[in-house]
C-alpha cells in the first residue's frame, strides 16, 4: 500500500469552505477573503465569511449620508 496513491494534495488543505452567514458551500480561495498576510497556504488564514455577504454587510452598515443639506446664512 502506497500512501502516495490514497491522498492527494486536495486532501490535506481545504479547497471549499461553508459561508456562516448564507450557508453556501464556495471556493475557499475565490470565494472567502484572506484575513492574514503571507499565510495563504494555511486555510484558517481565510475569513469565515464570504466575499458576497460581507460586502452586504459593509454596505448595509455605513452611514447614511445626508442628502444635500443647503445651508443658509443665519438671517439676524
């Protein structure tokens, strides 16, 4: 028995990842961004959430800028 021939390079590091927000199973590269620098072999260096839902949620959470305030000078 080969040991060679029984695992495979997919085999010892994740490729697919499980999103906690929406529970969408994506590419752990492509779909998840990289939380620490130079660790991008170790998959634990990868965000547990999406690129999609965070983008959603950075969206969603900023402040709402106030449409066009016009100010006046003070009528004394």
């Amino acid at each position: 028995m080969n040991i060679d021939d029984q695992f495979e390079l997919e085999h010892l590091f994740l490729t697919e990842r499980k999103c906690r927000v929406c529970g969408e199973v994506k590419d752990l590269i492509d779909g998840f961004y990289l939380t620490r620098k130079g660790r991008g072999s170790i998959p634990s260096a990868y965000a547990y959430e999406c690129k999609i839902c965070t983008i959603k949620r950075i969206t969603e959470s900023r402040k709402k800028s106030p449409s066009r305030v016009l100010w006046e000078y003070p009528d004394w």
